[in-house]
C-alpha cells in the first residue's frame, strides 16, 4: 500500500489527476476494495505533511478532496 500512496503523492504534485484516479481505480479492482476505502486509506498515509512544502502538500490534498467529492 505504501507505494500506491508514493505513487498517488508524485501523481498529485505532478498535476496528473487523471493518473491519480487510475492509481487509485486499479487497486481497487485487483484487490477487491471499494474505491472510496483505498481513496481513504491514501489519505490517512499522506496526512503527515513532514518532509513536503506547503504546496506540494497543498496539492495532494486538494486531489484526495476533489476525488472524494467525485465518488458522492
């Protein structure tokens, strides 16, 4: 899970939304969990902003909050 959540991180700085969405859309479906869990899961292993800059932290929370407002 943790390079899913390192790969998701390097996605979001980067600006590449729509790789974001896939990262999180292709390990739901290998392994069998709900999108919004892994999508949750992610969020809880960035939540520590040590070792970011404040706008590259920016920018990956801003993905998770727009991701999770996609799924509702």
């Amino acid at each position: 899970m943790y390079r899913i959540a390192n790969a998701f991180e390097q996605a979001a700085i980067e600006g590449h939304y729509e790789q974001c969405r896939n990262i999180i859309a292709n390990f739901a479906h290998v392994y069998r969990e709900d999108y919004l869990t892994v999508l949750s899961s992610v969020s809880v292993m960035l939540m520590d902003q040590t070792g970011y800059s404040y706008a590259d932290y920016d920018k990956i929370k801003r993905t998770i909050i727009e991701m999770m407002g996609e799924t509702r």
